[in-house]
C-alpha cells in the first residue's frame, strides 16, 4: 500500500470535519436562521393581533347579550360580564398590541376617545355612546390598521 493510501484511509476513519468544514457548517446555519427568524416573529404577531380582534368580538357580543338580558341596558363598568359563573365572559379578557404588549386593564370613559394610547380596553359606560368598546392604541396592526379605529 502506498503512503498516499494510508493517509486517506487514516484521514476517512477519523471521522472529523476540517476547520473549514465546521466554517461553512456554521454559516450555513446561521443564514437559515436570519431568515427564519424574522417569518416567525412576523407569525407571532400575526396570530397575536388576530386573536385580539377576534377577543374584541367575544366582548362585544356579551354587551349585547347583556344588553338583551337587561332590556336595553348596558352595564356600568364590565364587572357583570366577567363574575364567576358567568353566561357572558369567564374574565378580563387580555389582548395584544405590538407596542403595548399583553394588558388586562379597563379603561371606563364618558365617550369614545380616538387618540388615548394607554393601551388597554376602552370602555364608554355613559352618554350616547355607552356600550362602545375599543383598544386604546394609536399604533397600527401589521395591516396598517389603527388599533383605535377596531
């Protein structure tokens, strides 16, 4: 056997990757993560931007259950809607905003206010407006939408 074959044969049953191998290895899989990334982060806010809306929905059909219940009055504050045991909500229901993040909180106003941006849920509980409730966020959904404006 020659010298050149014992060194293949020795180099083959190494069973190592050269230092440019390992480079080209690590390139490659960090170009796949810069572009993967940026889709699933995209996807997280998508689904976290519709399930607000569809949220928004939820409440907005239990006022009007109440609505109905009550013959034509709506509630004071969400309090009603969201006891234990419940028909209409089983809570404060939370949303999302990309700027805002998760809230919780319930903003009870005296008319609709386009341009509060505390982020949380706005709630007209008197005046004509009363029953209205809206996301208090002047930013926009990732359609260009101002959250206010749902």
């Amino acid at each position: 056997m020659s010298r050149l074959t014992r060194q293949r044969q020795g180099r083959a049953s190494s069973g190592g990757l050269t230092f440019v191998e390992m480079v080209i290895i690590v390139t490659v899989i960090a170009i796949l993560v810069m572009i993967a990334v940026p889709k699933l982060n995209r996807a997280i806010r998508s689904a976290n931007e519709g399930a607000t809306r569809g949220k928004m929905g939820s409440i907005r059909t239990a006022l009007q259950i109440y609505y109905a219940d009550t013959e034509g009055h709506y509630p004071s504050d969400l309090t009603p809607l969201m006891q234990p045991g419940s028909k209409y909500l089983t809570g404060v229901i939370p949303f999302y905003t990309a700027e805002h993040g998760n809230s919780w909180a319930i903003n009870y106003a005296s008319s609709y206010d386009a341009a509060a941006d505390s982020g949380s849920w706005g709630y007209v509980n008197s005046g004509e407006e009363w029953g209205r409730i809206w996301v208090q966020c002047t930013h926009t959904d990732l359609k260009g939408k101002v959250w206010a404006s749902y």
